[in-house]
C-alpha cells in the first residue's frame, strides 16, 4: 500500500510566480490535511480537505493561497505570486475517519525555496 | 478550541539515560492526543497515541507516554536513549469537529543524544 505521495520535492521560485504542490493521500483516506513548516518551529495547520469539499480553512493566508482536493486527481496546494517568506516545507497527510480518528499518514514534504 | 504546549524546544540527554519530554493540552472535549516524530528531511511519523483508553501508552521503539487528565498532560518518556532517538518530536491534539477531525500540533522538542 502506497503511502502519502507529494510532489514535487522540492520546488524553486523567483518572487511573483506560481507555486502548485501535489499531494496524493494514501489509498483509502478521503480527508487530506496540509501544514506549513517554517525552520526552527512547528507544524502549522492550513486547510483540511475533503473529495470536493473544503472542511477547515482557517489557517490559510485570506490572500494567494487556494487548495482543492477534486474528484479525480490528487489535492494541490496552489501559491500565487510567491513571497520570500512563503519559503518552508509544506506537508500533506492523509487521514481514514475510522478506525483510528485524527490519527495522521505524512508525505515527505515539499521544499519550497522563493528567490 | 484547541492547543498543545511542549516545553522545551531542545532536550539533551546521554545514551542510556532517562528521556522525559513535555506536552500539555488545552481541548474542549476529551481529545485523542498523539507524538509524532520527525527524521531530517523526512515526514512525520506516529510514535504513539491516546483514544480514551488506557491512560499510559505504549508506542514503538521503546518510547510510551501517560495521558493524566488533571493536569492536562501527555508526556513522553524512554527509559534509556539510543543514539537513533537523535530527532524533532511533536505532540498533537485532534478533536472532532463538524466534517471529521482537526489535529493541531505543538512547536515540536528536538532530541540530542550524545555518546
């Protein structure tokens, strides 16, 4: 069984550009969660997906932030217009409701670097 | 709404010695509290966890932790340090809210494990 896939790995942007993360949940789990990770802190939590449905946004910037987990296809996390400070490592995990509630499966992350 | 404390952004302890790391939570129902660990470069993965059951849990290698209530704690202990506990650990708090669960995360202690 294939766990938390994301792409890219890592992720190179000048200033201005787009940034589009990908992340394919485990198979099985339909809700897909993405956190931010600044160095030297924590997991910051962004937005919690369902298929189609966005569940919790509340720790997604209100501006250049948008995430979709559609249908078909994997969830992506998209950054318009990337700043030097959206720099971290962004996580996708993926989580079954039942039987192991809030418990979490992480995908290695992706690395953005903004120049 | 939620939140998790953890004391100490950086514990040291020699091989063989007694590790102790700090979480407190603050949830408004009973929670399902976990600890996450974290290789360099790599995802998280679940060390433990805590679903209203047995207040002290086992997880694996070697670590277990002890849910008390009263003074809304989930510390994580090990009685003897290996050189390979070497990493960043995170206590998470996830509660059940409209649409499945929400899983904060603390600011994460990071392990060092000298020879």
């Amino acid at each position: 069984n294939a766990g938390v896939m994301q792409n890219p790995r890592h992720l190179v942007r000048r200033r201005g550009q787009e940034a589009r993360l990908r992340c394919s949940p485990m198979k099985g789990h339909s809700h897909v969660y993405w956190y931010r990770q600044l160095p030297e802190e924590g997991l910051k939590f962004m937005v919690y997906l369902q298929k189609e449905n966005i569940i919790d946004e509340s720790g997604m910037p209100k501006e250049r932030f948008s995430a979709e987990f559609p249908k078909e296809g994997p969830s992506i996390l998209r950054i318009q217009q990337v700043v030097r400070g959206d720099s971290a490592a962004y996580f996708c995990a993926s989580s079954p409701i039942q039987p192991n509630p809030g418990e979490l499966f992480f995908g290695e992350g992706s690395r953005l670097t903004v120049l | 709404a939620q939140s998790v404390t953890q004391l100490g952004s950086h514990v040291s302890v020699s091989e063989g010695a007694l590790v102790l790391l700090r979480c407190n939570y603050s949830s408004s129902v009973p929670p399902y509290l976990f600890w996450y660990v974290q290789y360099p470069n790599q995802g998280l993965q679940l060390l433990l966890k805590y679903t209203s059951a047995a207040t002290l849990v086992k997880g694996i290698n070697g670590f277990e932790a002890e849910f008390k209530k009263s003074e809304t704690s989930f510390h994580l202990t090990k009685p003897s340090a290996h050189m390979s506990d070497a990493a960043e650990y995170f206590c998470a708090v996830s509660d059940r809210q409209t649409g499945g669960f929400k899983t904060i995360f603390g600011a994460g202690t990071r392990l060092f494990v000298k020879a």
